[in-house]
C-alpha cells in the first residue's frame, strides 16, 4: 500500500518523493492533514481509491496482528519457550518420560531428594493442570527424537521411561540410548517377557511394579514390622530425608584414603553408616569400623532428619 501510495502521489499530483510519502502515510492512517498542495481531478480520484482500499487492507492487517498478539496458542507458544529455556541451563538432570501413578512416584522423590528434573508428557490435559515454575513439562511423544532432544537428554544425567505400554517404554529407551551412550535409563515393565527386551535395547534397570508390589504385600504378611519399618526409612512425614548416599570425595575432600573409625562420622553428625560400594560396584551390608574408604566409593547412612541435615552442614553436600 505504502508503495502504490507513493508512485501515484509521484505521478498523478507530481509531488515530490518526499511529499508522496507524507501524503500516503497521513492518507493510509487516515490522519486527516491537509494536501501538501492541491490535487488534479485525476489525483483526487486516486486519493479515494487509496483510502477505500488502505481502510480495507490495514483494518485487516490490524485483525490479523491482534489476533496473533492475544491467541492462546501463542501464549501457549511463549509458555513454551520460557519452559524450553529453563530446560536448556540444565545439566545432570533426570527425565522422566509419563506422568502417571508411576512417574508421579518418581517425581515426589525427585522432588524429596532436590534432583532436578524434566517431565514428558504427551496429555495437554496433564501438562496445563500440573505445569508450574518447579514442574518443567515437555508436551510430546517421547517416541519422537526431538521431543527427547527438547528435554535435554544429551545433557541428562538418567532417565526414567514410566510409560504404562511396555512397547512405549522400548522405543524410548531405544531412542535415548542412541543420542546419549553415557545416559542412566531406568524403564518401567509390565510383562516379564519384556524385561530382557528392555535390558538388550539399553536399559540399565527394569522395573516391574506389579511384582513389586505383590513381594511388598505377602512380605507385610509374613514379616509386617520389618516391611513397615523399611518403608519409613527413606521419608518421613513432611518429606524430609532419613536415608542418604554420600561419595567418597565428600568425607574425603582432600582425596586421601581413610578408614570409616577415621572420619567418624556417627560423632560429628549423629548418623550411622549402613552400607559401603566398592569402585567395583560390590556392596558390603553394615560395613566394619576398619573398612578402609576406596576412591570412587559411597557410603550409605542413616539418621533422623536433623541428623541428615548436620550431615548436609558438615561436609558440604
């Protein structure tokens, strides 16, 4: 329009370049100046063109940009770039593929825990009823590349496959281990017929909650104290944690090997180690006060809440 308005100014009044860009512009916009000088008849008849059509085509181009400025696609659009963003200053983060009973099981603890983490889901429903600051969503099949790619899963440190279809769960972890070979994938199961599958496609734990949970039930039969003690042993009421892994390189910041009697760890935090891994990955239940600490090692402690926070204080974790 702008263009049309001036090349007619141009030559139809014979105003100068300048002049026919003012004319056009107060013409288009419907401002109402006066003429730089007087029109011709022919000029005049090109002015009521102009402004026919100018009002016709900037009435809808206005329509237009307002709908696109308040659509909620695009404020869902803008949603998801700030989501995306947040994602993309992750590192060493968890991905947790479905938000159903089990992945919101995964995320409380996540949660718990303060691991930092990525929700995909594929139920718009799911993502705009749970979608917050904390609960980063990803809207998508994880089946599909970029939809892991947006997740960060060649930064992630795990990932968490809690699909309720066991084919599902295959593909993802199929597709996960191609983008990121050093990525922790732990997949839900629901058929044993599935597990090796899982295994042999890249898992490196398979889950089976439904046997899970039948060994946790007869278990409450036949050793019921036992079971209901364990259970209390990672969260207490209120979400605080009484059971912690710690590193070697966290009570032995200065790398040298030491003996579980020498960092003392019951005097100074009130915890008590239950369980020590070797760098070899071998597990050793309640292990002695003369164990010497190896590099690469954890241990494994237990304690109250305030307990595991004095731990957190005192050796920086």
């Amino acid at each position: 329009m702008l263009v049309f308005g001036v090349l007619g100014y141009r030559f139809f009044a014979e105003y100068n370049w300048t002049d026919a860009v003012y004319m056009t512009v107060i013409t288009i916009s419907t401002v109402g100046f006066g003429e730089v000088q007087p029109l011709n008849d022919v000029a005049k008849i090109f002015t009521v063109v102009l402004i026919l059509v100018s009002l016709t085509v900037v009435g809808y181009a206005i329509s237009v940009i307002t709908e696109f400025i308040l659509s909620r696609s695009n404020f869902e659009l803008l949603k998801e770039r700030r989501v995306l963003k947040k994602i993309e200053e992750l590192e060493n983060h968890v991905i947790v593929v479905g938000y159903g009973r089990n992945g919101k099981q995964a995320v409380q603890k996540l949660t718990t825990y303060g691991k930092p983490f990525v929700i995909v889901e594929r139920s718009e429903e799911i993502v705009n009823k749970f979608q917050t600051d904390e609960m980063l969503f990803i809207t998508g099949n994880a089946n599909e590349d970029e939809v892991l790619l947006k997740a960060g899963v060649d930064r992630a440190s795990t990932l968490i496959s809690a699909l309720p279809n066991d084919s599902d769960n295959l593909f993802v972890v199929l597709s996960a281990r191609q983008m990121n070979k050093n990525l922790h994938i732990i997949s839900r199961a629901s058929e044993e017929t599935t597990y090796q599958k899982l295994k042999f496609a890249g898992a490196d734990n398979v889950i089976m909650p439904d046997k899970i949970g039948g060994d946790h039930m007869a278990s409450l039969v036949v050793v019921p104290d036992l079971v209901e003690f364990l259970d209390n042993l990672q969260v207490t009421t209120g979400g605080r944690v009484n059971v912690q892994e710690i590193t070697f390189e966290a009570v032995c910041p200065d790398n040298q090997t030491r003996t579980i009697r020498d960092i003392d760890l019951r005097a100074k935090t009130g915890c008590s180690i239950i369980g020590y891994k070797s760098p070899s990955g071998d597990y050793v239940i309640n292990p002695e006060a003369s164990l010497l600490l190896e590099r690469d090692s954890k241990l494994i402690v237990i304690g109250r809440p305030e307990q595991i926070e004095n731990l957190h204080k005192e050796f920086a974790i």
